[in-house]
C-alpha cells in the first residue's frame, strides 16, 4: 500500500526535478550586458538639460532574439515636460 502511494508521486517528482534543473541553468547564466561596467560615457559633472531623443530605437531580449519589444521607436521628449509611457505587460515600457 505505502509503495502505491509514494508511486503516485513519481510524475510530479519527476517535474519538480526537470523544473530544478531549469532554476539551476538559469541562475548559472552570465548575463551579455554587465550592469556594474563603468565603460560608456558618464554625465557626472555635466550640464543636464533633460532633452531626451531617442531616434530608430530596436531592442530584443537575449532571452527572446526573434521578438522586438521596440521596433523602430522614436521619442523626443523635451526639458520641462512629463511622459507617461503606457501600454501591455511585455510592451517595452521598462526597456525604454
């Protein structure tokens, strides 16, 4: 009877260790973009104007290659002024 029982749970042992595994791999990845670099350009000390201009802009998530969350996406958004960004989950709001 209690060999019945722990039979019963096989499928979702066997689940639950598939789903391990992916955690795992997913915790062991090395991100492309390295979000403590300190190469690129620094606006330390800089005039800030707040002129904002994004012309053309294509993003994807290393995750997802073939699905553009910004196709072609041109913004300018000017000093002084408030923009909401709004839209689905997934939209690219974060990304912008």
């Amino acid at each position: 009877m209690q060999a019945s029982n722990f039979f019963a749970f096989v499928p979702d042992i066997s689940s639950a260790k598939g789903a391990a595994d992916s955690i795992i791999r997913l915790l062991d990845l090395t991100p492309v973009i390295d979000a403590e670099s300190t190469d690129g350009k620094s606006v330390l000390g800089e005039t800030v104007k707040g002129h904002i201009q994004l012309e053309n802009v294509h993003f994807s998530y290393p995750t997802r290659p073939r699905t553009q969350v910004l196709r072609g996406l041109s913004l300018t958004i000017e000093p002084g002024t408030y923009v909401a960004l709004v839209g689905s989950s997934g939209c690219g709001k974060s990304t912008v």
